[in-house]
DNA sequence: CCTACCGATCGGTAGG
DNA sequence: CCTACCGATCGGTAGG
C-alpha cells in the first residue's frame, strides 16, 4: 500500500463529489475514501475549492479535446456532427465522475472560477453550432433551422446521458451514438431514405 | 407585516434548494429568507430533509396532474405530445424552484422519499411512451422508433429547460414548444409537409 | 501522512 | 416566534 498522488486525491474527490455533491462532501469523508484523515488532504491541495476547481477543471478540458478533434477533422457536416457526438459519449462514459461534477457542481465554485468554466462551455456549444450551421449551408440540414437552438436541445441530449446510461446495458456505446444521432437528423415523424 | 404560513416556508425553501443546493443552504439562511431564526423554523416543520420532501413533493404532484390531463385529452398521438410537452413547459416555467429541486435534490431524500420520487418520475417517463408509442401505431410516427429511447430523449430537452430558457427572452412559451416539437418531430434534416 | 487542535457552523431542542 | 443552548461536524492549521 503505497502513498497517494495528488491525481489520486483529484479522482476519489470526482468519485464522491458526483455522487453526494459539492456541499455533500467532506474532507474526512474524502480521507477516508483514501485510506488517511482528512487533514492529510491538504499536504497535497490548498483547499476543498481548488480540489472543486481541479474536478471540474480536467473534465472541460476532456471536453475542449473532444470538440477541437472533431472540428479537425475533414468531411460534411453529418460527418463532423457524428464525430463531435461520440466525443461527448467517450468523455461521459470514461470520465462519469468528472463529467458529472462538471455539470452539477460547477455552481459551487467562487465567482471567477465559475466564470471560467461558463466560457468552456460556451465554446463547447458553439463547436456544435458551428457544425450545424455548416450542414444548414451544405443543404443538409432545413434551411429554417435556428442552429442555436437545435444546438441547445442536442446538448440537452448529451449532458443527461450520465442520468440513465449504463454502458453494461443491451445499448452499447455505438449503438448510443447512432441512437442520438437518427432521433436528431430524422426526428420522431422523419422518413429515413431507405424507407421512402 | 405577518407571520409565515408553512406554505411560505416551503415556497422559500424552494428557493434556496435550487439556488444552492440542499446541502448547500443551512436552517439559518433559510430563517433569515423569511425573516426570522433558524430554530423558529421548527414550528413549521419537523426536519430539514421533511421540508426537502415536500417540495419535491410538491413539484412531482405537477407533473403528475400536467401529465394526466394531457392523457385525458382527446385526439391524436402528435396533438397529445403537444400538450404533453406545454404542460411540461408550464410547471417548469411557473414553478421553477420546486422544479429544480425536484430534478435536481432528489438524491439527498433519504431512501424511501427517494424510491417513491424516482416512481413518481418513471411513472411520468411512461405517459410520454405511451403518446410515443400510439403515434407509431397511428402510422404517424417512424414505425422504427423506439418509445423507451425518444421518450428519455425529448424529456432530456425537457428536462434541461430551467438550465437556459429566460421567460422574458425573445422566446415566449408558445415558440418555446414549438420549437422543441418541431426539433423532435421533424429533427435537423426533417423536410417540414409545406416545403416538400 | 499523523495527532492535536482551532473557531465557526451545522441541525435541532427546551422552555418560554 | 424568541433566546439560549446542545453535541456533532465542518474546513483548515501547527508542528512534527
């Protein structure tokens, strides 16, 4: 049994942060989680912020790579669209701590670090809104889509997948992707090309 | 100026647990939100979690009517949705403390409260597959459709509403369900009947 | 990484 | 609805 690194600290914080929330947590708790007292966090972080900060931190920039990826790569905007989907589902399914601390308990940081954090997200959103734009000019998409919107209602879809997705389940992660993907371009009432 | 009813103690309660969080708002913060000590707050209630219950209480027994009228109403599968997804967008719009609380306090009810709230949600889930579900068998829907996996999806949009939608923005109600049923029903290549 | 401890704050009760 | 408290726990520091 050997000592614990400072990213040891930063992933049993996910762990219990994602689970008990911010405010749910304490230090002694965090400890114990880790084999040692509480008091002993702070030889490797500053404060139970900052851990916060570290969380939330590592999760936006899984994020940022994800999007910048799929902004680099070549193709149509269907193409781009995918890519940048099954980036946001590798993130969450391989970072469901952090992914979820990201999203519930970035309200609890200070004012300046939140801040921060609200512009990670923002140009997160504006990636998939670029991309949908794009398919709006290739004709791929309807010309009267708002694509600030459709952006919303897509990320709405992304960033509730840690709610109910089990990656053990029958929908494996592919699956997942082409699930959210046909329910967005094709909608409830859409008729596939195949079928028409 | 009067006494507070239990009434108020709950709608302030509300308002605190949405802003910061159930763990994150103390007896006293509460007491000083309606202007009196934290202890005298016992005179209303019997404990904080109670007061939690019943806000989520009150929030779950919303969506329960709102979904039961939309169910009892007459025609057919799209024009239910509709009213299925408005009466959402009512509670959520009206009632918007109880309604994050609900979404997003839940997990720190003890476990009975929290069972019979996660019934109370897939009771809910399950109105929106069935609606789901008679369009397919009206032929008004995509027939490969998959109520279980479109339901979590339209209620992911639904349920992320509290996070970005401004009443007094440039999006009033009515758009706002527009929008989001014609995101769902035709999605992002969807060719609308009146331009095809 | 530990023990020993700090002042502050927590949910809640007693008794008016 | 108040004052006066209760024991427990909080984040964090000192000093090894």
């Amino acid at each position: 049994m050997s000592r614990n690194s400072r990213a040891d600290v930063v992933a049993a914080a996910g762990r219990l942060f994602a689970r008990n929330g911010y405010h749910g947590t304490s230090m002694r708790e965090l400890g114990r989680e880790l084999g040692l007292r509480g008091s002993s966090l702070y030889s490797h972080i500053t404060s139970k912020e900052a851990l916060l900060l570290d969380v939330v931190e590592r999760a936006a920039q899984l994020f940022d790579a994800s999007a910048a990826a799929a902004l680099a790569t070549e193709g149509n905007a269907e193409r781009r669209l995918r890519i940048l989907v099954a980036g946001h589902v590798d993130v969450v399914v391989d970072h469901l701590d952090e992914a979820r601390t990201f999203l519930n308990e970035a309200r609890s940081l200070d004012d300046a670090s939140r801040r921060r954090v609200l512009d990670h997200r923002d140009r997160y959103e504006r990636s998939f809104r670029r991309v949908l734009a794009e398919g709006v000019d290739e004709g791929r998409f309807r010309s009267d889509l708002d694509p600030a919107l459709a952006g919303i209602m897509l990320l709405s879809i992304l960033n509730a997948i840690d709610r109910w997705y089990r990656p053990d389940g029958p929908l494996d992660r592919d699956a997942l992707v082409t699930s959210i993907i046909s329910f967005v371009i094709d909608g409830l009432g859409g008729r596939p090309v195949a079928a028409n």
